[in-house]
C-alpha cells in the first residue's frame, strides 16, 4: 500500500498557489496527495485532521462540493479519463465546477489510483452566456434590419459570410461558396462593371468601399443591395482582408424611384395646366382693361371681382412655376456665398421696415462665414426668416433678431432667433408653416409664402429646416447645411 501511495504522490503536482482544488487516492479510497485548497474544503465539511490515508468515502457523501467524485472515480478506476461540469449553490450564488478524473497505473498498465483535480468554471460559463446572448442578440438586429457582415480573405479568395446574408442573395449555405468570382455571378450585369471599379478604388486608394447595386435570384427577381466596406493592410502596405457589411434597400431604392416618377409626373401636370391656363388668363385680365368703367356699378363690381380673382390665379401659376425652377435648380452653377454680403443685401432690402420698427439685428460669423450655393438663394433665406421675424415681433416690442453660425464634424448650422411673440409649436404646425400658403397666423399681411419658399431653397442647396418656438418668447429657425459643400 505504501508503495501505491508513493507512486501516487510522486506522480502528481500539487498545486498551492491558485484556488484549484487537487487530490489523489488510491483503489480503497484513501487519500494520498492533496494541495492545502482541498484540505480547506475538507475542514469545511467538519473533518478536522486532513492526512495521507483518510478514508475519502465518507467525504463525498457528506457534502454536495464532492458530490461528482464517487461516479468520476469509479469510471477512473475502468481507465477512463473523464470530465464532468457540476453545478450548485455556494453562498449565495449560483457556481459550476469542473471535475477531471485521471487514473494512475502503474508500470504492468495496473490501475493503482486517481488523480482528481476540480476548478471553479463560473466566469467562464458565464463570458459563454454573455457571447451566445451578443451572438443571439446579433443575428436579431441583422434580421431586423435585413443586413448581413461578411470577411473576405483576399489571399485564399473566400468570403464569409453571416446567415442572414444568405438569405439576402437567397443561397445554400452548405451548396453556395462565396468567392469574388462567384459574387459577381450574382450580381446584375450592368452594375458588375461599377462594383468592380469600386472595390479597386477602395484597395488602391484606401477608402470606404461604398455602393448601391442590383443582385439577381433566382427566377430572375431583382433585388437591390446596399454595400459598405473597409479593406485591411499587412505591414507592407498591401491590401490582404476586406470586411463589411450588405443591407437590402430593395424597398427603400423602390419607393425612391416611384416618388421621383411622381414628381416628374407633377411637375408635368403643373406645367401643362399652368400654359393651358395662361392663355386665357391673360385674355381675361385684358379684358378688364378695356372694360368701360363707371356705367354701371353693378358690373363694375362684378368685373373688379372677375380681375382680382384673376389676378390672384395668375400669380398662383408664377408662384408655382418659381417653385418648380428651384427644385430643379443647377448646382453646377453653385457658388461659395460670403454672408457678410449675404447681410449686406439684406439690411439694404429691409432698411425701411428695420426703421419702422426699431428693429435691432446682431450677426456672429465668427465660426463660419460662408456657405456653398446660390447667392440669391441664400439673400433670400436671409430676408425672409428676417422679415418674418420683424413681422411677428410682439406689440410695442422692438424686435431683437440674433443671427449666428456654429461649425459641426459634418454640418453648418445658421440660427435666427428672435423674441418674437412665438407661438405653441405642434409636429402639425411644424409641418403647415412651410407648406405652400401655409401661416404662422392669420394677424399679419402677406400670403404664407416666404417661409415655403426657404424651406425649398434650402433643400435645393442639400439642407434643411427646422423651428423652435415658445409662446411669449419667441422662435428660432435653424438652417443645416451639410459641410463637404463648402470648399
């Protein structure tokens, strides 16, 4: 016995500077070998004196720690090495152990004992729990937003990709090996050249790979991809990995297309009613010169109502051709525009009314003095959210109009504010202030049009915008203007 016991001992590494729990025992269950995280264990359970031959049967049945040991053993002893996870309550919480059982033998292939050796697993169970719960939660947001991540390896020539991006170009995950070659394949005809040319613009040139294209399924059904990547570099330099992500705009790039289609088909109708109508319109205002005026006060009556209407449609029709030219406006003609001279034009437009009501304008360009557009867009911006600020200034109250600009990583913003008599702002009276005809309210002279035409102006140069107000006082209009428009 002496003799198994020593073999034991010398054989196994007791382990006293880590929390591992390690012990040995021989055929009878008696200990042989332990390290002092086993001796404590034991102390524990209420056995006071730990030493080489203690007989290790009455501990495993004593306490739910050892509980694994008796069955681990037994398979140790058939000359199986196994592992078994064990999980219980310790102080509290909730813990998982694991147990590894190794038989001894001896020099004849006898087994003479078993080694056993148990750590605390917890934390990595529960790093398990937390990848498996990102992974799950991962696959989630990419169904929910229809888009997949894929890693090509450009030495071996293979990309890999994520479930759902399978099911974007509907193939067989166990049928379909993604390679450049094979993604080209899928990939409609005439935009195979585009996607091309912007993967090497990409790799040569060190940029986002970005674009939108059309893949073809089967049956031929079209569907429309949105892809963005980010190629990678050894230390030479060249390029060795690229990774992205591919989301279906199918619906968005569909709906795009059928707005345009829409506009085009307004704009046209607008086009035509307003040239079958001017012909007329100008005969009747004609008219209404040549009429002989005093005969008779009835008809004179009807007549003026008969030009004003007339009049009023006629400028409708102006108002909707000036429109129509800004939505459409040539940006190529697009200009960098100082707004100091911006304000220049302005306070000369304005003197009188400026006058009239004591009105006080304080600019602050420090951050940013221009913009990049048309310099009568941006004059006319200016002096009508300073017009409506005068106009709706609060009675006996000069109006004090504040103009600032504020630089952003990707954006200029011009704010006005004024202490106006401002007003309870709705998402509906957001929206119906910039409409056509749209009114702040219904106190002040003037048809609504001003504010329709800045929010067109703006959004013909790629900006837009928004309004703040409080009733009492005042509001504040704020302009963007995305900032790789300006040189």
């Amino acid at each position: 016995m002496k003799k198994k016991q020593g073999l034991i001992h010398n054989k196994i590494e007791i382990v006293d500077d880590r929390k591992d729990v390690v012990w040995a025992m021989d055929m009878e269950y008696k200990l042989t070998a332990f390290n002092s995280s086993f001796k404590a264990h034991v102390e524990d359970l209420g056995f006071t004196e730990v030493a080489s031959g203690m007989d290790l049967k009455e501990i495993y049945a004593s306490g739910h720690f050892f509980n694994p040991c008796q069955q681990g053993c037994q398979r140790a002893f058939d000359k199986y090495a196994t592992t078994s996870k064990h999980t219980f309550e310790s102080e509290g919480r909730v813990v998982v152990h694991e147990f590894s059982f190794q038989p001894f033998m001896n020099s004849s292939g006898e087994v003479v004992g078993c080694c056993i050796w148990q750590k605390d697993i917890s934390r990595e169970v529960d790093n398990n729990h937390r990848i498996m719960e990102s992974e799950r939660k991962y696959r989630e947001a990419q169904e929910v937003a229809n888009v997949g991540h894929w890693s090509w390896d450009m030495k071996e020539d293979k990309i890999i990709w994520s479930n759902q991006l399978f099911r974007i170009f509907e193939q067989d995950p166990d049928g379909f090996e993604a390679t450049f070659d094979s993604l080209l394949g899928i990939i409609h005809p005439d935009d195979r050249e585009p996607f091309t040319i912007d993967v090497e613009n990409s790799l040569t040139k060190n940029k986002m790979h970005d674009i939108i294209h059309r893949i073809v399924l089967a049956g031929g059904k079209i569907r429309y991809v949105h892809q963005k990547g980010r190629p990678f570099y050894d230390e030479y330099g060249k390029p060795y990995r690229m990774s992205g992500t591919t989301q279906d705009v199918t619906k968005d790039v569909i709906s795009h297309q059928q707005i345009v289609e829409q506009n085009h088909e307004l704009q046209n109708f607008v086009r035509i009613i307003s040239h079958n109508l001017r012909g007329p319109i100008s005969n009747v205002l004609m008219l209404s010169k040549i009429y002989e005026w005093g005969k008779d006060a009835m008809n004179d009556d009807i007549v003026r109502k008969i030009e004003h209407t007339t009049e009023a449609l006629d400028q409708t029709i102006k108002d909707l051709h000036l429109s129509l030219s800004l939505k459409s406006a040539d940006k190529e003609k697009f200009r960098e525009v100082h707004l100091k001279d911006v304000m220049k034009d302005v306070d000369g437009l304005l003197s009188e009314e400026i006058i009239k009501y004591k009105a006080t304008i304080h600019t602050d360009f420090t951050e940013v003095d221009l913009v990049f557009g048309a310099k009568s867009y941006v004059v006319n911006i200016f002096y009508n959210l300073t017009l409506n600020a005068i106009n709706y200034a609060k009675d006996d109250v000069p109006p004090i109009i504040s103009i600032n600009t504020e630089e952003t990583v990707d954006t200029i913003l011009i704010r006005f504010t004024d202490n106006g008599i401002g007003m309870e702002l709705t998402p509906e009276k957001e929206r119906k202030i910039f409409d056509m005809y749209g009114r702040l309210s219904g106190t002040t002279e003037g048809k609504g049009f001003g504010l329709y035409l800045v929010k067109t102006q703006v959004e013909a140069m790629d900006g837009k915008i928004e309004v703040e107000s409080e009733k009492g006082v005042g509001t504040t209009f704020v302009v963007t203007f995305p900032k790789n428009n300006v040189n």
